[in-house]
C-alpha cells in the first residue's frame, strides 16, 4: 500500500486519525468510491457493508481485507452523514485531502459507486469489485486474495 496511500493518515468514522500503511498492511484494499447523495451508493453500501461484516467482522477467522472510503461528497458535512452508515472499523481519507481527487483521476471514476480492488502494492486486481460482489457474493474475495498473493488461511 506503500504507492497508493503511504505516509497518508486515514481516519475511522468515530474520528480516530490511524496511519494508512500500519493499518492496511498485507490486506487487500478496497477503494470504495461514494457519495451520501448518491442514490446508487445509498443502495450497494448495506450490501457492502454485509459483505465485509461476514468476511472480517463476524469470521471466527478475520479476511485480510480493508475498505477505504474515497467520499465523492460535495462536502465535509456529507462524508460524515455518509460515514455515519459505515462500520466502525472502516477508513477514509479526510474530506480535505486533495489526494481524494487524485485517486479519482489515478482510478478514472467517473460514476459512483465505484469498488477498486487492489493488491497491497496498490496495483489494481478489478475495477469491478461492485459487479463482482453482488453477482457471486463472498467468493469473489477468494479470487481476489489469491490474486493479491495475502498470505491467509481463508475458506470463503
């Protein structure tokens, strides 16, 4: 995650400030590209949010999996309704960080809502990582941990 967001400070939804690189290392890392007045972000984020309770938060058995939450808002007062929805274990980068703008070059969103997954090198496994989970649930994240090379004993 050293090419996408080290050095970067990265913050919970309950305000906790966490360094980007300790917190997402040897994870693959979903960049999840939303906005509160987003009607299909409103949508897919319960679906989302199941996914990763199912994956690391329920799991006897953690994935190594970490979401980024890239906010698409028009303001800070909107990333923090949004982040509200959120588990309490995600990040984001601060509404003020200019790298939002960025990754959004970096990764051409041009639409939201918008999963990348990428490995831990920040190199993109897919673009698709929204289409993916609601059309094959739990086990695209198999495809994609084998494709980050994480070393984990995960059973979908």
């Amino acid at each position: 995650m050293v090419d996408v967001l080290g050095g970067r400070h990265l913050v919970t939804p309950g305000g906790a400030w966490v360094e980007a690189e300790a917190a997402l290392q040897n994870k693959v890392v979903a960049l999840y590209f939303a906005a509160v007045g987003c009607a299909p972000s409103r949508d897919f984020t319960p679906l989302l949010c199941d996914f990763y309770a199912d994956l690391v938060e329920q799991a006897r058995r953690p994935a190594p999996l970490a979401v980024v939450f890239v906010s698409t808002d028009s303001s800070a007062q909107d990333m923090q309704d949004f982040m509200r929805l959120l588990p309490g274990s995600w990040l984001a980068l601060p509404f003020h960080d200019p790298y939002r703008h960025e990754l959004r070059t970096r990764y051409h969103i041009t639409a939201t809502p918008k999963l990348v997954i990428l490995k831990p090198s920040g190199e993109v496994i897919t673009h698709q990582g929204r289409k993916q989970i609601r059309e094959q649930g739990r086990a695209c994240f198999q495809t994609w941990v084998e494709a980050a090379d994480v070393f984990q004993n995960f059973s979908g």
